[in-house]
C-alpha cells in the first residue's frame, strides 16, 4: 500500500508528474506544483478526457473557447471532456498544490 502524500517534494523547482496507474483506457496521475503554471505558449489539448481534485492547496485553469477561469481549492473537482483547451495560470506560490488526476478514454 502507498500514500498519495508520501515523497512530496518540499520544493519543487518544477511541476512534478507521477503516474500512479496506467491500464486500458485509464491513466492516474499526481501532480504537485508550487507556483508552477502552463508555459504561455500553446494550450493542452488532450485525446482522453480528464477529471481532475485538488488534494491541497488551489489552481486556476484558463479555458481558451470562452477565456472562463475556474478556481479549484482543496476538495474541489472538475472534468475536463476530451479536446478541451486549457491551462494552468495560477498555482499558490507558498505552498504545495496536489492535484489528484484521472485521464480516460481514448489511449
């Protein structure tokens, strides 16, 4: 057994990604940043939908089709449909954001 809190980084010079499940269909990831946002060039535009929980700390993602914002803090989830462009543009700076991700769908 293995704990999604265990070997954080205390400070991560760049966003982290551990895959902790690939199958059929099905991808989990974690993902801890600390300040860290998506480069300002281009968007994620991803195959496979995605829903995603914020364990820790808040994130706001930017949606190119209609510029919404949305800011998730500890507890809060959201999915993501395949081919929905979007991006990371705040995490909070002082403290570590844990994100819980499941990407499915179309491999």
């Amino acid at each position: 057994m293995e704990n999604i809190f265990s070997t954080l980084p205390s400070d991560p010079e760049y966003e982290v990604f551990d895959e902790l499940l690939h199958a059929k269909n099905i991808r989990i990831e974690r993902i801890v940043s600390k300040g860290h946002v998506s480069p300002e060039t281009g968007w994620y535009d991803q195959e496979e939908h995605e829903w995603v929980l914020v364990l820790e700390g808040a994130g706001t993602l930017l949606f190119a089709e209609d510029k919404r914002q949305v800011t998730l803090r500890k507890g809060d989830y959201l999915h993501i449909p395949a081919h929905t462009k979007h991006k990371v543009i705040w995490t909070e700076p002082e403290a570590l954001t844990v994100w819980l991700a499941v990407h499915y769908g179309k491999f």
